[in-house]
C-alpha cells in the first residue's frame, strides 16, 4: 500500500553523515546467528556492544547453541580478525547497514536502519545482531557504536 494521491512526504535522516563514510579496510559483515537470551548470560552485553579479539568467547557460544539447527556460527581468524557486535531492535520492514570507520585510534561502529516505505505501518520489533570482522584491531583501541534511522514522514 503505497500514499494517497496528493500525499506529502518528508525525508527524515537522523544519520546523514552516514552516506560519507569511509569504511575500514577489509570489513566483512558476518551471518552469524543465534538465540541471544539463550547463549549470552551478561545482559550488559547486549546493551553496550561486543567486540571479540579471541575465540574464546566464541567458541563458548558455538557449544551452548549446539542443538539449534538454525544458528550459525562462521569460521573466523581471530588471529588476523576482530568481531564486533551489536544488538538492537529493527522493525520489519527496516533494512540494516553497517559501517565501520576508523579515526587515530578509535573505530566507530555505525548501524543504520532505513525505511523507505510511504504510508505503510506495520509494527513487529524484532531484535538482532548486526556483526563485522575487521582486520585485528589494537587490545588498547577505542570502539563506539552509533545508531541511525532513514525513514519517510508522510502525511498519510
């Protein structure tokens, strides 16, 4: 269902710098899944963002989701590759992107969810990852995680 004829809309960017980033070299985004409530027992973590510099961490989840046919837990070179995470709430018909940028020593994890549906409301929040690997980052750097929505206003 799109507008109505004659229906305004206003693009809303809260992220505009968003499309001028200049990612790290050599990102990779990650499909790794699995039931965060089930694998994850410090809830801080999913609140301020993971970054993984070993496999220990991993591993650990890999054997707690070992009965679950639906995750999915990649090979990564952590000696070569950091993982960076982030859990956060997207709405069903938003679209993720990530980026990651890097400035001195502090890398910047941006997560930005687009929506360029007109008229349409349909509300199922729902709760993800978003995950990276970059090429391994220093044990002394800094990682801040950002987040952002592009979506259209429509006097529908």
């Amino acid at each position: 269902m799109g507008c109505k004829i004659g229906t305004d809309c206003t693009v809303v960017d809260d992220m505009p710098e968003f499309d001028n980033l200049v990612n790290v070299e050599g990102i990779q985004v990650e499909d790794i899944r699995f039931n965060a409530d089930e694998i994850i027992e410090d809830e801080n973590l999913l609140a301020i963002g993971l970054i993984l510099n070993s496999d220990s961490l991993y591993k650990k989840w890999e054997a707690a989701a070992q009965d679950c046919e639906e995750c999915k837990f990649p090979e990564i070179d952590f000696n070569n590759r950091t993982l960076i995470g982030k859990y956060y709430q997207i709405q069903c018909l938003d679209i993720p992107v990530l980026s990651i940028t890097k400035e001195n020593n502090t890398y910047t994890y941006y997560n930005k969810s687009v929506n360029n549906s007109e008229c349409l409301v349909q509300t199922c929040p729902n709760y993800t990852f978003g995950w990276v690997s970059i090429p391994k980052i220093d044990e002394n750097a800094i990682v801040e995680f950002k987040k952002g929505e592009l979506y259209k206003d429509c006097d529908c």
